[in-house]
C-alpha cells in the first residue's frame, strides 16, 4: 500500500536528486554538449573565498533567524495561554495568525514598501516621528525606553540567580544571554570612553582628549536627554542590516503560525501539578521554568532542529525578492549563491556541486532531528486528552 | 492550561497580570494589524498617493485631494498631459496641483452657456481618461472601449487594420488622444475616432479638456527655455514681473515691438510649435488665390501636387474659416501663405480667444464682467477658460460616486483579471482539486502501512521521506523540468499536483492518529474476512476524518502559497496560476493595484482559516517522550 506513495517519492524528490548528481561533476551547457571534469566544481568552491563569505552569511543568517525567531511564538503561547477569555484568546489567535494568509513571497513585496529608504518610508516616517517631540518630551521617552532596556537585563540576571534548580545547559544558556545583555548594555559607554579611531581622529581634525575620557563619556552621556536627532535609515539597502531586515519579516509573519504547535502543547500540561506548585507558593516564573517548559522540552528540541534546518536551506525565496543577495553581497546566503551560479551565472555545474554540500550539511542536523522524533510519541490534543481520560478510569 | 490558577486570577495581583498580559497582546496585535490595514488603504490609491502612509486613504476625506484625484485620472495619470491642457499652479505633479478654493458657480454656468451657444469644433478640444495606463484604466475608457467594441462589432481584427495598430486583445486598446496642437498632426478617419467624438460630445462638459493655446505655449516655448517652476529667469528675460506662470496669458496677436524677447517666442511658437489650424490672418481669399497663382502657375499643376484636390479655377479656393482643420494637404500650402505676409496680421484662434470674444460681447465691459460673474479680472483679454471650476463643480455634486469609483478601481481590474476573464481563478482551483485528491489518497495509503504493520525499518522509511527535503530545491530543478518534460507534464495541472502530494510532516501527523485507532477493529474485521482495502477505507479513513481535514487544510495552504514550482513548470498563459498570475500582474502594475491584487488572493486563505481555527488546533501532534 506504500508503493503509490514510495514511488511518487522516488519519482519526484529521488530520479531527481539521482539523475541531477552527475551534474555536479560536469560543466554543465543548456544547450551544448555537457562535459565531464570529475571533481572541479568541487575544488573550484571551496578554494573560492565567496564560497567561504556564503557560508559565513548562511551562518550568521540561521542564527539571527533561529535567535530572533524561535523564542517569540513559545512566550506568544504562554502569554496567549494566560488570557483570561476564551473570546478574547480565540481574536488574539485570529490576529497573530493573520500574516499567514499573505503567502509567503508577497508578504515580501509588503516589507519593501514599509522597508523604502526615502524619506516617505512607511517605517522611516515612524521612527523620524520622535523628532518632532519637544525637548521634555523627549527626554520622558528617553528615560521609559532606558528604564524598559535596564529591566529587561535586570530580568534575565534575576531569572539566573533565581531559577537555581535549572539544569546546568539551561542555566549556562541563561548567563550567557545575560552576559550578552550587559555587554551590550556596557559597550556604548567603553566606546565612548575610548573616542574614535586615530584615523577618524585625524580626518576630521579632532583634538583627542576631547572626545575620548571622560569627556566623551559627557558628551555621549548629552544624548540621554533633550531632543531625539533621528535620520532616514537604509533599512534593507544598508549592509549592516539588511539580513537582519531580511529577517524580520519572518519573525513577524512566523509568531502566530508558529505559537500554535506550543498552545497545544501547554494543553497536555497537567492542572494537579500547576495547583500543587501554586499551593507552595511557586512564583508565575517558577511555575513556567519548573512545569511548564520541562513538560514541552522534547517539543522544543525538536521545533529547533527543524527550525535550524529550515533556516540553513530555507529564505532563499525571501533574499532573492527582498534583496537579491545585496548591498554588496551582504545577504548573499549559501541558498543565494548557488542560485546566482545555476541560474544568473549559468554554472549549473558548480551551482549543483554547492547544492550536494550543503544538503551533506543539513543531512546530518536532520538526522539528530529524526533521532529524536523517532523516540517520542505524537499526540493531537485530542488524542492526548482521550489517554489522560483513559488513564483516570 | 493557564499557569495563573483561578484562585491567584481573582487576587488583585493577578488581576493586574492579565491586563498586562492583555496590553502586551494588544501592541503586539496592532504590529500585526496595522501593515494589513496599511495594504488595504494602499489598494485604494492610485499613482498620485501612492506613497502616503495613512490608514484612511486623504481623498475619501478631502474634497480637494478627490478632486486632484478626478484631475489624475482625466488626464490618463500623466503630469505633462494636465500641464499642456490646464494651468496647474506651483504643481510639479498631481499631488500639489492647484485646486480652485470655491467653485464659481456663476463662471462655470457662463461656459456652459457659451458651450451650448458656440459648438465648439472638434480639433478645439480632447477627451479625458481614454488612455490605457498599465491594467487600471478610468470609467471613460471602460465606456469608450465598450462602443468601440460595438462600433467594429466585436471584430478586433476590423479594428487593428483600421488604425494599423496590432491589438493582442482588446484590453490593450489605445490609440492616444489626439494631438491637435501638434504641427504635423494629421487626423485619422475612423470608427474609432468617430466615437471619440461622439462621446466627447456626450459627456459631461468636465471629462473635456478644450484646447489651450496659453499652457501649450508655455509648455513647448517658455518651460524649455527658462524651466517650469522658477519666473525668476522668465522675468530675467522679460525685464517685466510676474509671481508664477499662472498670470501669464497668451496675446492672441504678435506683442508690440516694445516687448521683444516675447515677441520672438511668439513667433517661433506661431511658426514652429503649434498646428497652422489654430493661426489665421486677416489677409482676403483674393491675396491667397493670388499667392497659390504664383506659387503654382497653373490650376492643373496645383490640382496635381494636391493630392485629392480637385478645383476648376485659383478663384473657387478661399482661406479656412477660423474654426475650420486645416487638412494636410493643403497645410504646406497656407503655413508659407502665413510665412510670407505681414506678422502683425496674423493672429490666433482658438477657444479660449473665442471666449473671450464672447465675454466681451456680453458684458461690454470688465467691470460688469466682474459683477456679474464674480471675479476680479483686470482686462477681458486676462479671462482664462473656467475649465478648474468646471471640474470642481463636478467633482463636488458627484462626491460619493467618485470616491467609490476610485476606491474600487483596483479592486475591479483585479478581479477582471484573475477572476472573471482570466484563467487563473480556475487553473488555481483546479491545482487545489488534484493536490487535494492526491495528498488525500497516497498520504493515508502510505500512513497506513505504516502504522498497521509498523515494518521493523519504519523510521529508516520515514527518514527516506524526510532526508530529500534537505536539500536545496535548486539542486533538483532542472533535472524535475528534464523529466517532467520527457512526460509531457510541462505546463499541465497535474504536474504540479504530483509534489505538492507527500509531505513528511502531514505522515508523521496521520502515522501518529492512526497508531491511536483502537485496534480490536481491525481484529475483528479480519475475523469478518474483511479485505485489506476494505479495512482501509472503512475503518481507517472513516474515523479519522479530523485528521484528513487538517492534512486538507495543510495542503491548501501549501498549494495557494506555491510560487516557484508554477512558475518554472507550468509557465504557459492559459495554465497561469494565482500566484503566477500575481507575479505577472506586479512586474507592470501600480503598487496599489499589487496591494489590491493581494487582499484579493488572500481572502480564501483568510476565510478558511477563521472558520477551521479549531480543525487546525486539533491536528496539531505534539512530541512526547515514549
């Protein structure tokens, strides 16, 4: 009974990937004869210093998109989890899940128009909207977006010293972002302390202890209070961040959709046990870190195998309609490059050889991934509450 | 299952923890809503607001921005095409177009009046809006196409060999607008011109533009010499001071020697710029006949150079009367008589000339003129045509009507394309169909064997369905189009079915539900001699019709959202999916027209998942350990 399924397997996703992997070893003509060269291609790229930028970028990329992306839907879950209505809880659903019905690559042609450099831009007319904020005004916003930063870190060093009983992966994990937090938190003011490079120094005819030492720190400090100086950003078409605008999109569209896997999830986890902890006196963050999360590990782990997986092959649609691998190459992707060769460059060849190395990659990481899926159990909510009813009788 | 138990919710504390959670939830929702609300108000504009930002488009509020609006598309999105026809202020394009604060009831009625006195002729004036721009056209161009289609009796091959413009279909139909002014403009005779004119004459006085001899002059004289914007240069030039080219009127005889720079413009223009159909002279038929005599000799030689000319003596010709279109046959002829006599008897026509005679005659003088109509002109000579009152009288009794016409007209084109005269619609439905039966028999097929014998490999099975989506689609592109062509299943819907059918997530889903089926069914339908098919159907499929809702769901979406796959394998026009037809659609179309086309394609999405929200909460499979 499987034969119509193996074979539309095989046909379709395998005669492929068979008769597609000689290319890899031929310089491959459209319309010529196709000549072998055993394994050029291969040597080819890996002595080719773009190749090595690609995979950089195809790095950095998975991990802003796996960084940004992969914490947002479980807080949406939990949070969503919280409200108090069902009404209510069934609108928010309904809103966060609206990005979805935009398919993907339109959703891209939206983002342009929001991401547009010029002054007109929809998220440049937002952010320059603080300028027109008189100077006290200015300065209350100031002091709310500081004190909202500080707490955030203030949280993340809280939840280390608090959730002692963590294991000690998470725990490590949870220093380190909070490390990471006060690094970033710290590092505008040893910048300042510092002062410009001797070059900048020089080009602009600078005197050097009056922009670094303690006077720099006063005059970096000078932009804690009175008017904001805001200018039209690049967005997309600025090299610094144009993956990260590459990603966001994502992180936006992705909550919703991505949250419910987790809401049904937190259904399967036990009310006794969320009772007897609040019964002892467990805090809200105690009972999450404690019940909560531990019950929907396993569900975890394997969304973020899947998740980095997706991110190494996947946002090559995006990039392409977003940024074409631009400015400069700065969102030029493994997935990218290997389009640019096959299809802009017509190196079919070598873009397929690039193909096999990067599917040897992911190979290995869906591997692990199938690993562990193959020793848990999948349950719809039903299904789980049918065993739980089962189990009481 | 809320972490916060019901007795912590009705503490104060709690109570003060689901409003935060509440208010977080709220700006993280307007982050999701307002982009959509954004998309929708961007459906409703046009080239000119294309780049505003708020969320209710300015012209459904604004009467002044409606009317610039009603300016855009009367006069076919194009800036230069309003400045030729109409004074536009300090406006650079559509947007900063001068609007005339009040409409002067009284002025607009004296035209109208002078309208229906003196028929205009024909050359004297266009008609607004027959312009096809990209797929959204205005409402004239909509009707006029529709006459054009009943003048030629549907035959657009009739059609194209008479205006020698190869027509694909008829939604490309446009042959411009006439260019009177222009010097070699030669009319064309045909239907399609004759329902120009027909419709011109029909309908309301504002869709029409009569000729203006002052903004061409401006436009093909004066702004190529001393740009559009700045008089500081005119003035320069001029050694006079005007504060913006609106104040500027055309003499309609040369300038007196005293102004000499403009005198030169004037000349060039009546000589170069402008179609000998609108200058004249006061000279007799008798000073033409006697030119022609000279010129000619004969009346056979004359005859003879004149193609289609037939005239028994030099005394039958006579000088075109002044609303009159100089043909291009005897064009050449009348520009060098013009050339050759006196410039200080040459002088222009047109409509604005004749209204102003008109005024003239009426009201004797400007201060009467003033009372009456309620302006305040400084000679009759300085009446401009009231065509901006005209336009604004309209637009203000027709408010409701215009702003639903334009907010709709992205709308419309969209839904004219894709789905009430394209294929698109139905090829996408059809796509769904074959994707829906296919994923909805191999998937549970392979599930189920799976599942019932639970073979010893089972997870190297499914590692194998799994493994293939590691690698990057481009890899197998070109090999899938060679053999996709070898099967003739290039550009057919069924090809593009076939992948969209297996999906390893969707099996992980029906392997985990069926493995949940009690299994005393199955025992006691083998004891029964129940077929293996029989069991299949019966009992698997039949009770597990929530999952195969989700695995529907999942494949729709999946389907609907495909893009590249379409694209590359069935790339033909007449099997052209939605989202093919999208991408098709944005490479040439406005960016409103995109957002409509859009809001439009993702209704179906959007319906299905408002009312499946639960079918999609109950096939979610969630990982435990064993």
């Amino acid at each position: 009974m499987m034969l119509p399924g193996l074979f539309l397997l095989f046909f379709i996703n395998y005669l492929p990937l068979i008769l597609g992997a000689p290319i890899a070893f031929m310089r491959y003509e459209f319309v010529a004869d196709s000549t072998f060269v055993g394994v050029q291609n291969f040597s080819s790229i890996l002595y080719d210093t773009r190749f090595w930028d690609s995979i950089w970028k195809t790095f950095y990329y998975a991990i802003l998109v796996v960084g940004l992306g992969f914490w947002p839907p479980i807080l949406l879950a939990i949070m969503l989890d919280e409200v108090p209505t069902n009404t209510l809880k069934y609108i928010y659903r309904t809103i966060f899940y609206l990005p979805t019905i935009v398919s993907g690559i339109i959703m891209v042609f939206l983002w342009k128009q929001l991401y547009n450099p010029s002054e007109d831009g929809f998220l440049n007319q937002i952010i320059m909207s603080v300028n027109t904020f008189g100077p006290v005004a200015a300065t209350v916003v100031k002091l709310i977006l500081i004190t909202f930063w500080l707490s955030l870190v203030g949280f993340v060093i809280y939840c280390f010293f608090k959730l002692k009983e963590l294991s000690i992966p998470v725990r490590g994990a949870i220093l380190a972002f909070a490390c990471a937090l006060i690094v970033v938190t710290v590092s505008p003011f040893i910048d300042a302390w510092i002062g410009p490079s001797d070059l900048i120094i020089e080009a602009r005819n600078l005197v050097k202890s009056e922009v670094s030492g303690w006077s720099g720190l006063l005059a970096f400090l000078t932009n804690f209070y009175g008017t904001f100086d805001v200018k039209a950003f690049g967005w997309v078409s600025d090299a610094s961040f144009a993956m990260f605008g590459c990603v966001l999109p994502m992180v936006w569209a992705g909550a919703g959709p991505g949250c419910i896997i987790y809401l049904a999830a937190l259904k399967t986890v036990p009310e006794d046990l969320v009772e007897a902890a609040t019964i002892d006196g467990a805090s809200f963050i105690q009972k999450i870190s404690y019940i909560t999360l531990p019950r929907v590990k396993l569900l975890i782990l394997i969304q973020l195998m899947g998740a980095i997986v997706g991110a190494l092959r996947g946002g090559t649609n995006f990039i392409i309609a977003m940024t074409n691998g631009g400015p400069n190459g700065a969102t030029r992707t493994l997935g990218m490059d290997i389009f640019e060769r096959a299809f802009t460059e017509l190196e079919y060849g070598v873009g397929s050889a690039m193909g096999w190395i990067l599917g040897g990659i992911m190979i290995v990481i869906s591997c692990y991934q199938m690993i562990r899926m193959s020793q848990s159990k999948f349950r719809t909510a039903d299904q789980a509450e049918r065993e739980k009813n089962d189990n009481k009788q | 299952m809320p972490v916060l138990t019901k007795i912590e919710a009705k503490s104060p504390k709690g109570k003060l923890f689901h409003l935060a959670i509440i208010v977080a939830l709220f700006v993280g929702s307007v982050t999701m809503i307002y982009p959509f609300l954004l998309m929708f108000s961007s459906a409703m504009r046009s080239k000119m607001d294309e780049k505003d930002m708020s969320i209710v488009p300015v012209f459904l509020k604004d009467d002044d921005e409606l009317n610039r609006k009603f300016l855009e598309t009367k006069y076919d999105f194009n800036f230069v095409t309003a400045r030729n026809y109409r004074r536009v202020g300090k406006g650079i394009d559509f947007k900063n177009i001068a609007i005339p604060a009040k409409a002067n009831k009284s002025l607009a009625a004296e035209w109208t009046k002078f309208i229906k006195k003196n028929k205009l002729p024909n050359h004297w004036q266009v008609l607004g809006g027959t312009l096809h721009y990209g797929p959204v056209v205005s409402q004239v161009y909509d009707i006029y196409l529709k006459r054009v289609k009943k003048a030629y009796n549907n035959d657009l091959k009739s059609l194209c060999e008479e205006l020698g413009i190869p027509f694909a279909v008829w939604d490309e139909f446009d042959w411009g607008i006439p260019l009177w002014t222009s010097t070699r403009y030669s009319v064309m005779k045909s239907k399609a011109m004759d329902e120009y004119i027909k419709l011109m004459n029909e309908l309301p006085l504002a869709y029409r533009s009569p000729i203006n001899l002052t903004t061409t002059f401006l436009t093909n004289v004066i702004f190529i010499k001393y740009g559009n914007t700045n008089v500081t240069k005119y003035n320069l030039a001029h050694k006079i001071k005007i504060k913006n080219y609106d104040e500027f009127q055309l003499p309609q005889k040369i300038p007196p020697k005293t102004q000499p720079c403009l005198r030169e413009e004037w000349k060039d223009f009546v000589f170069n710029s402008i179609n000998v159909s609108f200058v004249r002279s006061d000279a007799s038929d008798e000073e033409y006949q006697s030119y022609l005599k000279k010129t000619y000799k004969s009346i056979d030689k004359l005859n003879h150079y004149r193609i289609g000319f037939e005239v028994k003596d030099f005394t039958d010709i006579s000088l075109p009367k002044d609303d009159e279109w100089i043909t291009s046959t005897i064009r050449f002829d009348y520009e060098n008589f013009l050339k050759q006599i006196d410039i200080e008897r040459i002088y222009l026509v047109g409509p604005e000339f004749m209204w102003q005679k008109y005024l003239a005659r009426k009201y004797k003088s400007v201060k009467q003129l003033n009372s009456a109509l309620n302006t305040n002109y400084m000679a009759i000579k300085d009446c401009t045509m009231p065509i901006s009152h005209i336009e604004k009288l309209y637009v203000d009794s027709h408010k409701s009507e215009l702003r639903k016409r334009y907010a709709l007209r992205n709308f419309k084109v969209v839904w004219k394309g894709a789905v009430s005269q394209g294929p698109a619609v139905k090829n996408t439905l059809l796509y769904v169909f074959y994707a829906l039966l296919f994923a909805l028999t191999v998937q549970p097929l392979a599930a189920y064997a799976l599942s019932r014998y639970q073979p010893r490999g089972m997870w190297k099975i499914l590692f194998i369905f799994v493994a293939t989506m590691a690698f990057p689609p481009m890899v197998t592109t070109i090999p899938m189009f060679l053999i996709y062509k070898k099967l003739h299943l290039i550009n057919t819907i069924v090809g593009l079915a076939l992948p969209v059918c297996i999906n390893g997530y969707l099996l992980f889903l029906l392997i985990g539900f069926f493995d949940s089926l009690p299994k005393h069914f199955y025992e006691a339908a083998t004891i029964d001699g129940a077929s293996e098919f029989r069991m299949f159907w019966q009992i698997t499929m039949m009770m597990s019709k929530p999952i195969l809702a989700v695995v529907a769901l999942q494949t729709f979406i999946g389907v609907w959202a495909s893009f590249m796959m379409p694209l590359i394998f069935a790339p033909a026009e007449e099997k052209q999916v939605l989202a093919v037809w999208v991408h098709q659609f944005q490479l040439d179309a406005p960016t409103s027209a995109v957002f409509a086309c859009i809001l439009i394609a993702s209704i179906p999405t959007m319906v299905i998942f408002m009312f499946a929200q639960r079918t999609i909460m109950r096939g979610i499979a969630v990982p435990s350990e064993k």
